[in-house]
C-alpha cells in the first residue's frame, strides 16, 4: 500500500475520457470532484488553472500531474483521468498528455503534497507502470496497479529526513 491508496478510490479512477483540451480535463476533473467530494467544481477549476499558470505540471512521458490546494479541505483526494486522446500540456519534452494524475490537498498540507507529488512522480518515472496505465481496459486493474505498488519511501527511510532537515 501506499499514499494513494489513502487518496484514490475507485470511483476516481476515469478511463479513456474524451476532452480536447487541458481547460476541458480540467472542467471534467472539478466534475468528479464536486461528485465523490463534495467539492465545488469552480474551487477545483481555479485552483488547478491558478497552479498551472506557474509552470506546467506536466512530468513528461505522457504524464501530467494537476494540482491544488483547497480551503477548508479536511483530507487531500485524488483523480486519475487517461484520456482518450493526449491534449497539449506544455511538457519540457514538447509531447502532450494523457494520463493524468489530479491532486487537491488543504491549504496548509504541505509536507502531505509534496509525498503525494514524490510518489505520483516516482510511479511515474517507471515505463511499466506507464505503458500498463496507457493500455489497460479495466478500472479495476488500474486502481489496484496505483494503490498497491508499495511506498517506495517506506523503504528508504532516510528520505523523509532528510527533506525535513531533520
């Protein structure tokens, strides 16, 4: 198990979506998010829209992380959305996205964001787990692929030390 299985139900997980845009992935996310969270789908959209123009989240490879924070969020929550086509994402390697990891974490969570973005980003970083989310037909299967890839942190302890200075 690891952090996403903490933030990723089932039900978050969206499979071969067809939007022409980041702004439509966007609108579709804020969607799924007022739906399963509660979460006004404007608070949502601005949040991600509001991060994006600092700098693209897009890692590469296909990959895009969109996220944000949220007042008065009590817990962070989690989308994964593979679209049906890749859309631009203004990635360092020109190509565009379309397996799309979104994140939404309280205004104060920071320590908790930056786990969440580490493991997305080191999940990512594995060409098997990304050919295996672009290819795989059943949301099931993609949950669990996510979910119960063990915390690579865990294993090196050191790691969250030395982040925090401690």
């Amino acid at each position: 198990m690891n952090l996403l299985s903490r933030i990723l139900p089932l039900s978050n997980v969206v499979l071969d979506l067809a939007v022409t845009s980041k702004k439509r992935a966007f609108e579709q996310a804020g969607l799924i998010f007022e739906n399963h969270h509660g979460i006004a789908r404007t608070a949502v959209f601005h949040s991600l829209i509001a991060r994006e123009r600092l700098g693209s989240t897009a890692l590469g490879h296909d990959v895009a992380v969109p996220h944000g924070r949220i007042k008065d969020l009590k817990e962070p929550c989690a989308v994964f959305m593979r679209l049906a086509e890749p859309v631009r994402f203004d990635a360092s390697d020109g190509r565009t996205a379309s397996l799309l990891f979104f994140l939404l974490v309280p205004e104060t969570a920071t320590q908790i964001h930056l786990d969440l973005l580490a493991e997305i980003a080191r999940l990512m970083a594995d060409q098997d787990i990304r050919q295996a989310l672009a290819q795989e037909t059943d949301p099931v299967q993609i949950h669990q692929l996510l979910t119960q890839t063990p915390d690579l942190n865990a294993e090196h302890p050191d790691a969250d030390s030395s982040r925090t200075g401690q």
